[in-house]
C-alpha cells in the first residue's frame, strides 16, 4: 500500500473519535455552535503558531496570498457549517459533505492535471454516493431539501478550494510549514469573524459546565492530528483520492455510535434500527468497493 493511501485511512479513523466526541458534545452539552467554533477557532490559532515557530519557512511573495487564501477559503467552510446546523438538524446536513469530493475530482483536474482512469472515478463516486446515503437516516432526498442545502454546497466548494492551493503549495514547502501557516490563517480570519458575536460568547461561557470545554479540547485535538495527517497524505498522494479515502471516517464514526450506545445507552446519538442498520451496511460496502477501485 502506498504512504498515501495509508496516510488518507489514518486521516479518517483520527477525524471520525474528533467527529463522535463533538456529536455528543454538541447534541448535549454545548449545543452553542458558535461557540463550539470559537473553541476550534483558538486552538488553530496557537496550533498555528506553535507549528510556524518550531519549523519556520521563507515564504515567497504571491505565496503569501495563497497561505491566506486557502486559511480564509477553510474558515468561512467551517462557519458556514455552523450556520447551516443553526438552520437545520446534522442529520440533514452532514450528508452533503460528499460534494466536496465532486468538488475537489473537477478543481483538480482544471488546475492540477490530475486525470484519472474511468475506474478511478467510478470508485470515486461510488464513495461519495454511499458516503450521503450512509449519513442519512430516511431519505437520501432529505439532505437535498435540507434548508442548508446552499450553505452547505458554499462550503464543500470552498474546502475543496483551500485543499487545491494546499497541494500547490507543499510543491515549494515541506507538509509541516504549509500546516501550520494554513492553521494560522484559519484562526486569524475566524478571531475576525468570532468579534461580532463577543456578547452571545461570553453568555454561553457563563452559562456552560468547564469540563465540556475541555471536552472540546479533547475533541480539537484530534481535529489537528487529523488535519495534519492529511496534509502530510496529500504532499504525496493525489489531493482528489486522498479525500476519497478520508471518507472511511464515516464508516468508523458508525461503529463509534454503536459501540458507544452499546456501553453507554443513555449516550446513544441516533435512533438505530433494522432498516437503518441494512442501509448502514450496504453503504460501507460500497464504500469499501469504491477504494478497492481507486487504489
């Protein structure tokens, strides 16, 4: 197996206990979505920080523009997020993830040259087509009608936006450097962004229990691990394949719901049945097809 590919899969099982611990967290504790946000915004910033003091880089010119570029593009991704959540339930919502592979397959062979073989793709939308039906719990038509559904797309266009200048850029710098002034630029435009909301903030710190903070903490650690694991997979991998892969984290944040209502009932995060379980199942198996044919 290529580092790749091996990179891609630790991304999604790392992304999916940060996934399943903000479920809870949110559906639970903090159900504040811009304050969840503000959490992650604070932690990218000294992320960031951290990373560009310990490997520092000389950065050229226009590449400045494009740091910032692809920090911007994954912020406003993230908040338009958080805004369609407010509007609509996660359930509805999440699903519509798969478009930023549609997204990403298109950009990059505009502006990479990344072509692929028919099989390739066929897998590729197998994978996204199982991805959307392995998060939706009725329909598959739901997520479309979702009030968020142009929020959503917004978002998954620029993720795969910031994805595309990332892999221009680790061409010149090494996965380390471009992680941390891509993290740095993120926490900077989403301080920006979090400034008009300081009253609804400081309400909700009062209000909330301090454990379901770090609670976040621990969650946004494995956030950054996850981010980091991709950049690294996508400085020597295709960036289109390396987000195809990504989407076993659905599969494992499936098995986390399980097995967490299985040893925690009380802490169960959907409703789970024998029709939703068969759909479950067949979706991981064209998922796990839709990779065989890639790699």
């Amino acid at each position: 197996m290529s580092l790749g590919f091996l990179l891609s899969l630790a991304a999604g099982f790392v992304w999916s206990i940060g996934n399943i611990i903000d479920k809870a967290n949110a559906s639970r504790f903090i159900k504040n979505p811009i304050f969840l946000a503000s959490i992650s915004v604070c932690y990218e910033l000294v992320v960031g920080v951290i990373v560009i003091a310990l490997v520092p880089a000389d950065i050229h010119g226009l590449d400045w523009f494009w740091l910032i570029s692809s920090g911007a593009c994954y912020m406003t991704a993230t908040l338009l997020y958080f805004f369609a959540i407010q509007r609509e339930e996660p359930s509805r919502v999440v699903p519509l993830y798969a478009f930023t592979i549609v997204f990403l397959s298109l950009q990059s062979a505009i502006f990479l040259g990344e072509i692929f073989s028919i099989q390739t793709y066929l897998g590729i939308a197998m994978i996204a087509i199982a991805s959307l039906a392995l998060l939706v719990r009725q329909n598959v038509f739901d997520a479309f009608r979702s009030k968020a559904f142009g929020l959503m797309i917004g978002g998954t266009f620029l993720y795969s936006l910031s994805y595309i200048i990332n892999k221009y850029l680790l061409i010149h710098y090494s996965y380390w450097q471009v992680f941390g002034y891509v993290k740095l630029f993120i926490g900077c435009t989403g301080i920006l962004f979090l400034l008009f909301f300081i009253k609804e903030l400081r309400k909700t710190f009062r209000r909330i229990q301090k454990r379901y903070i770090g609670l976040s903490a621990i969650s946004e650690t494995f956030n950054i691990a996850g981010s980091l694991l991709f950049v690294a997979a996508s400085s020597v991998w295709f960036v289109t394949l390396v987000e195809t892969v990504v989407s076993v984290q659905y599969i494992f944040i499936f098995i986390w719901g399980i097995l967490l209502a299985s040893l925690f009932p009380r802490f169960r995060l959907e409703v789970v049945n024998k029709r939703i379980i068969i759909q479950k199942v067949l979706s991981i198996a064209a998922i796990i097809i839709g990779i065989y044919l890639i790699y």
